[in-house]
C-alpha cells in the first residue's frame, strides 16, 4: 500500500469505534498478557446473545472420529427450514472452522456466523470443534480438520447432502485451516467445490504496511497474532503447507485448488496477507472472488454489529454464488 492509499484510509466505522472504547473500559487485556485459559474465558465472554441468533431449520451435535485414535471431534450440523428448501435436490454443504487464533473459540464462538451462512446461502453447517493450542499444538488443530472434511465426504449420503457441492471455510485461524485444508484435500483428489476464507491467517510475516497500521489499538494486534502463532507453531513447521499455504502455492498443486473466496477487512493486521493470497491464487488460475470492507476490524463477521450483519450477508450471497 502506498503512503497516499495509507492517508487516505477512511475512518473507523462509530459502531466499531465503540465497541473498542468499551473494551479500554473493562480493562480488556491483550491476549498475550493472559493465560490461554483466561483468554478462553474472555473470548466467550464476547459471544453473542443468544437473543440475537438467526434462526435456523435444525442444529444437531454429535462426534466423529479423529485422527490417528485421538479420540472423538464434537461437530455441530445446521440445516435452513424446509419451508425454505423446496426442491428435492440434496443441499450443499460446507465445513466450518471458527476462528480464534488456534487458542481460542468452541462451537458456540462461532455460532452467529454459521447460523446466518445456514439461512442465507441455504446449505448445510458443519462447524468443527477441534482441538486447541497451546494443549494440542499444530498439527492437531488441522488434521481434526482434515478429519471431518474426510467424514463429510464419505458420508453425503447419510447427511443427506450434495457430493457434488462440499466445501470449507473458516474465519481468522480458522480460514488458515480452512486454507490448508484444501489444499490437501487437493493432493489427495479429494472432490472440494469451494474454499471460504474470512480474513484467512496466511502466514507468520509482521512486515506488511497492514500489520504496521493496525498494530495496536484495532482488538486483534501485532503481538496478538505473535503470540498466537508461537502458542500453535514452532518456526521449524513454518514451511508446511498444513499451516502457512503459501508453502505449497509454488506448486503445480495450486493451479488446481477450489474457487475461493476471499473476505478481508481494513483496520486487521492480516488485510495484506489476504488479499495477497487471493492475488497468488488468482495468478496462478483459481478463480477468486474478493471482498473488503476498509473501515472495520478484524472479528466483525461474528459480532452483532451491523457491519457483522453486512459482512455475513456478502458472504452468505458468494456462497450461495458458488454452490450455484
């Protein structure tokens, strides 16, 4: 970005603006000066009311083998109404990966968003409760992942879904896994239709003029994601593409990923390396569709705000777009 672009940034949306002013008045900390067990309780502290939820057809909860004998992953499944839905065709389905920093968030962090997805873009929710750092460092958090997308894929049928329309998303951290996810899916001729990604975490690089910008001060910070990735990764796992996808965008591999979409936001540390990955996707053929709202922060797709609301729609219209 340039030094006039940079100056010519428009303001922080009010509505974000306040809810910033409220954190300073609770005396939020940053979650590096918390325990990851402190930071989990502030986290769902910031939750949705349950009053303020979409409604939705139906929501089921069950578990589905992990990886490798590593016990059960709890998954909650969405379905819109039927009055909805009035065509015999099985619905599409995506696999939803909450966001948090691979440290933070459980299904009901990532309830609002999956909720609306369901309604609006009219296909089935499959939302991932895996399993966290630091307790369970990389790659537990991507193969429980990998191993519903697996599930789902080979039980379409059963869920009474499309097979022919299954995709993954996810926002924050969860975009990065929903990123590695399909990339994977990809090597292993996997049948993916579609990558969703919420201001996807690309990779562990703190030099873009975005992560300078909204360094401090925007509720996802510089040191936020630092810490993050250091509770999650050691620097040795930084080349595999089951964490940073750009280490396998190099390859004849990319060229063939699924269509993506690509959601990024203004006042975030992670603006530039999204819309930097949408770009090396697109370069190398994948068709991308981009979106950007440059006067909110990062988190707005899960918070009642109205920007959230404009945010979860735009999203809710591409996915709909690409199960189409």
């Amino acid at each position: 970005m340039t030094d006039t672009e940079t100056a010519a940034r428009p303001p922080l949306r009010d509505e974000c603006q306040g809810l910033l002013d409220k954190l300073i008045e609770l005396e939020i900390p940053d979650f590096p000066d918390m325990t990851p067990e402190r930071a989990r309780e502030i986290f769902v502290f910031l939750r949705v009311a349950p009053d303020h939820l979409p409604d939705v057809g139906s929501i089921t909860e069950q578990t589905v083998p992990g990886p490798n004998g590593e016990g059960d992953i709890p998954v909650r499944i969405y379905r819109p109404a039927d009055s909805e839905t009035a065509s015999d065709e099985p619905l599409p389905v995506m696999v939803w990966f909450h966001g948090g920093g691979w440290v933070l968030g459980d299904l009901e962090t990532g309830d609002l968003p999956c909720r609306a997805m369901c309604r609006d873009a009219q296909c089935v929710i499959v939302s991932v409760d895996y399993r966290l750092a630091p307790e369970n460092p990389f790659p537990a958090a991507f193969e429980d992942c990998m191993a519903v997308t697996e599930w789902v894929l080979a039980n379409t049928e059963e869920l009474d879904v499309d097979a022919a329309r299954v995709a993954v998303g996810g926002d924050s951290a969860g975009g990065n896994l929903a990123a590695c996810v399909a990339i994977e899916a990809t090597r292993q001729g996997l049948g993916l239709t579609h990558q969703h990604l919420v201001y996807p975490v690309i990779a562990p690089d703190y030099s873009t003029p975005s992560y300078s910008e909204n360094a401090s001060g925007y509720f996802l910070t510089t040191r936020g994601m630092e810490w993050f990735w250091d509770q999650y990764t050691t620097p040795d796992d930084h080349n595999d593409p089951r964490v940073v996808p750009t280490a396998a965008t190099g390859t004849e591999l990319a060229s063939h990923l699924p269509p993506a979409y690509v959601f990024t936001a203004g006042y975030d540390p992670l603006r530039d390396e999204g819309r930097a990955y949408a770009e090396t996707l697109a370069k190398v053929g994948v068709p991308v569709e981009e979106a950007h709202l440059d006067d909110v922060i990062h988190g707005v797709f899960g918070m009642t705000l109205a920007c959230g609301d404009e945010a979860r729609a735009a999203s809710s219209a591409a996915l709909r777009r690409a199960f189409e």
